[in-house]
C-alpha cells in the first residue's frame, strides 16, 4: 500500500509504481489540478485499487479518543503494537513481515 498525502508533482504515479500488485493505493492529498494523469496501464495491469480519502482535519482528537475508549473495536486492524520509541525496530518487524505481522500499532503513551 501506498498513502500519498502530497498528490503534487507526479507523487501519485510515484505511488502506482511503487505499489505491488493487488495493493492500494490511497491519496490524502489534494492535486492542485482539476484532472490529474494518472499511469492507468500500470494500475490495471498491477491490479491495484486507488482510494480517494476526504480528509477531516478537525476529527483526529475525536478519533483518537475512541481509540483511548474502545481499542477492542480497532484490534481486527493490527496485530502488533510497539512503543513509539521503539519505530526503527517497527518498521523493520513489518519490512521484513516478521513474528506474523500484519498491521502494526505504534503507541503514543
């Protein structure tokens, strides 16, 4: 998966290449443009999904806080958690798909 929160200067065809097949790709940020070229060969030969996110600046503390209040509703999504201090061996865990990881939490406290 690939999460392009800039979607200026090409980034969202960045994404499509980097992206493997049958991945996602997801875009946060807003072109500048109106209509924006995207690579749709590779995209279809890849098979990928491309996902348009609305963002809601105004929603992360509440996002958060139900996170804090019902973590049992978000545990389907990981299946790992790890300090934030701990974010190199992170990424390592999940670049590697090591000790069955699938989604990785990051703990702020």
């Amino acid at each position: 998966m690939a999460v392009d929160c800039v979607a200026r200067d090409g980034t969202i065809n960045h994404s499509i290449h980097v992206t493997r097949n049958t991945g996602r790709v997801v875009v946060t940020g807003i072109p500048p443009e109106i209509q924006v070229a995207v690579d749709y060969h590779i995209m279809r030969r890849k098979e990928l999904h491309l996902y348009t996110v609305r963002r809601s600046n105004h929603d992360t503390g509440a996002a958060g806080e139900l996170l804090k209040r019902s973590p049992e509703l978000f545990h389907p999504m990981g299946t790992q958690t790890r300090p934030f201090d701990e974010i190199q061996q992170a990424f390592e865990l999940v670049e590697a798909y090591a000790d069955g990881v699938g989604k990785l939490v990051l703990e702020l406290d």
